[in-house]
C-alpha cells in the first residue's frame, strides 16, 4: 500500500463505488427516457435523469445501516462528477461552486420527492415537477416515466446491498 493510499484511504473507497455510479449514469442515458418517456434530450434533461436515478439509488443505500457509507460516497463522486461536467461545458472555475452547489439542493429535493412517492405509492407527482419541470409533453410521457422508475425502485429494494454497489441495478 502507498504512502498516498494510507493517508488517503477514502479515495478507495469511493472508487470502489465507480462502478455503481457508472450503473445510474448509464441508466440515465437509456434511449427509453428520451424517446418514450420524452424527457428533454438536453444536458438539463440528462441531468434530471440522473439525478432522479442518483436519488432512488442513495434513498435505497440509507434504508439499511451498511448502506449509509456508500451513499455518502456515492454522493460524493455525484458531486465529482457533475463539477467536471460543468467544468467541461465552459462553465468557469469563479461559478462552479454556485452551481454545483443548486444541482445539490436538486438531489436533495429528488430524494425528498421520491421518498414521498415511495410512501404514497404514485411516481407520477415526483416525475411531472422533477423530471419534467410540471411542463411534461403528456400524461402519458409522465406514466412511462414514472413506471419505469416504479419498477427500478422495485427492483433496488429487493436487491441485495452488495448487489447493488457492485454496479447491478437490477
């Protein structure tokens, strides 16, 4: 082990976790969303996406106490990665705290919405003001949607947690 890898064990531990964050973005990026489900084929649209998917993920980790960890990391290379998205768009080093500081307070308000959603049993509220910003193409757009991230809920519940940092969503 390295000098840098004892002082900084914590880099491991959230790579550890890469392939699970890989698992959300790639989900993310699922032609379904963007065809069937009509969301915005834009850099704000792909970032709902992943967002919401980020939010189902983390919601599931903090259910059990060995999950609590790994969504911290996994909150951790969000932020990682959203920083370099940013930072690769052009945005400027002065701004991009501000902004990754409101793409945080959007996480926070996704996992706050889906828990509710989760509670109350219907996707479709959460979906139409955190995907689709209550300006969805149709309903229909919004019960796709909502289905399939109803099922993918489904699906992380029943999964094994080591399962699931493994990268396997479902």
């Amino acid at each position: 082990m390295s000098l840098l890898q004892r002082l900084f064990p914590h880099a491991r531990q959230r790579a550890a976790l890469a392939p699970l964050y890989a698992a959300i973005v790639a989900e993310g990026r699922d032609p379904f969303w963007y065809r069937e489900g009509q969301v915005p084929d834009t850099i704000d649209g792909r970032f709902d996406m992943v967002a919401a998917l980020t939010a189902l993920v983390l919601i599931r980790l903090d259910a059990e106490e060995a999950g609590r960890g790994p969504s911290v990391l996994l909150t951790e290379l969000f932020i990682d990665d959203m920083d370099a998205t940013l930072r690769q768009i052009g945005i400027g080093d002065h701004v991009v705290g501000k902004h990754v500081g409101r793409m945080m307070a959007a996480l926070g308000g996704r996992i706050a919405a889906f828990r509710e959603a989760r509670d109350t049993g219907s996707f479709a509220a959460a979906v139409r003001r955190n995907i689709f910003h209550d300006s969805p193409p149709c309903d229909a757009a919004v019960d796709l949607a909502a289905g399939r991230l109803e099922r993918l809920a489904a699906c992380l519940d029943a999964a094994m947690l080591e399962t699931l940092l493994e990268g396997r969503l479902s």
